[in-house]
C-alpha cells in the first residue's frame, strides 16, 4: 500500500476539505508514492514520537495536531523544524495529519466514551463551531463521575498522567447534563452555561474561568489537553487496521505526558 492510499482512506472518514480555515490537515512531509512498511499513531510529531517511530520500524506517522500551522520562515540546524525535517528525511518517513476534520465527525473527537451512560440523545454542543457532544444521563453526584473518569483514564494510561486532572466543584454535586469538548475548549464555558449544563469536560482551563463557572453553578473537569483528546490514537488505528498493514502502533505516550512526569 502506498502512502497516496491512505491518504484516501483518511479523507474518506474524515474529509480534509471540511477542515477550518486556519487548520493543516493531510500530508505534512512525505512521499505519496512511498511504500508503507509501518504506521504509528499519536497526537503530535514531537521528536521523541519520530524515534520511537523509527524503533517501532514505521516509515509512516498519522497525527491529530499538524506539524505545521504558519509559515515556517528560517530552517537552522538545532530549530525545532530542522531537526524533524533531518529525522524524517534521513528515514524516509511521512507524517500525515487528521485534525479539524476529525474534532467535527460523530466517528473522531465527538465519540467520547462517557456516552455510554447517556440517557438521551447525543447532539453537537456548539453548533456553529461543530465541536463537542451535549448529552444527559441518570442524575448522580460529581464524585461518580470523577471515579469514572479515574478508572478510565488509569487504565487507558496508567495512574501517573491521571494525577493532574483537575475537578472544579462540589462532589456532592448533582450531575444530570454532561458536555464535552476535546482539546482547549475553555472558551466555551458561556455555551455550557447557557445550555443549563451541570458538568464540562475539556482541558486548559485557567483559573479565572474556572472561577466564573463555579459562580453559575457549572462543574468542570480539566482532562489536560493530551488526555482529552487521547481517543485519536485509538479510533486511527481501528479505522486503518483493514487495510492490510501488519504493523500499526498507537503510542498513547503524549508531551503533555512527558511535561508531567518532569513536574
């Protein structure tokens, strides 16, 4: 199979042509004629993702975030950039990337697992954005949602990146409408408000936000943001597993990951 194929198979599920303005999605460095001998999965290109691809003998990298966002206007040995373009090249990988396309499908960011317990139909959360799912369950307090999210995230993984999820709210609190979005939804806590949603689930939350939706009695939980959008590995690699390449790596390892375990 050739790179060009996969990137059909990628537009087919999530079509590049629906992604936003600002977005980079599709073939980041690469070959389309390459043959592929391998894929591994991940949220972004970071160095380190690069060698444990080459480890894991992948020549191709599918990520959720684009390598490149603006023009890149100096290339310099040592540059961020430069060095990936060094790595890449000298082993002949591609990297392609799924992002804006895939934060609107049903089938990429939106399908959240905590959906398993909705006792109503799953809608879009902010319409005009097409972003995040708005859903409620049976009524429970915000301590049986902070133990399901626990037993989730560490066992998806491992404790470690768990510990710096934060929950902003009573525990005790009662927990009927649920929204979520992944990635820096934080600008969207007016939506939740406004939608009468007792608990928001997205990342990089600061303080002050937090503070003015605890006013208006709205519970937040901040995944982090490589955790709230973690999914991406996963649901990649299932969609790409028919199509005939034996070695496919879903590295759930993040750089929000690497940042915590530093702390």
């Amino acid at each position: 199979m050739l790179v060009r194929d996969l990137l059909t198979k990628l537009n087919d599920s999530f079509p590049f042509d629906s992604q936003s303005d600002w977005d980079n999605t599709g073939l980041q460095i690469g070959n389309p004629d390459s043959v592929i001998g391998g894929i591994y999965v991940s949220l972004d290109a970071e160095i380190f993702n690069i060698k444990k691809a080459i480890e894991m003998n992948s020549n191709v990298i599918i990520t959720h975030h684009p390598l490149f966002y603006d023009g890149v206007k100096s290339l310099t040995k040592g540059n961020f950039f430069y060095d990936v373009l060094e790595l890449v090249i000298k082993h002949d990988i591609s990297i392609i990337s799924v992002h804006t396309p895939f934060d609107f499908s049903n089938d990429g960011m939106k399908k959240f697992f905590l959906t398993e317990i909705a006792k109503s139909e799953v809608k879009t959360f902010v319409e005009d954005d097409d972003l995040g799912i708005i859903f409620d369950i049976d009524k429970r307090p915000l301590r049986d949602i902070k133990l399901i999210l626990k037993s989730h995230y560490e066992e998806l993984l491992g404790k470690e990146k768990t510990e710096y999820i934060r929950i902003y709210g009573e525990l005790g609190a009662s927990i009927k409408r649920i929204a979520y979005v992944g990635g820096s939804g934080a600008s969207f806590i007016k939506n939740a408000i406004n939608s009468k949603v007792d608990l928001y689930i997205t990342s990089d939350i600061k303080y002050h936000e937090a503070q003015n939706a605890i006013r208006n009695e709205l519970c937040l939980v901040d995944l982090t943001h490589s955790v709230s959008e973690i999914q991406f590995v996963s649901i990649i690699s299932e969609i790409i597993k028919d199509l005939g390449i034996t070695k496919v790596y879903g590295d759930l390892d993040t750089f929000d990951g690497l940042m915590l375990k530093n702390r």
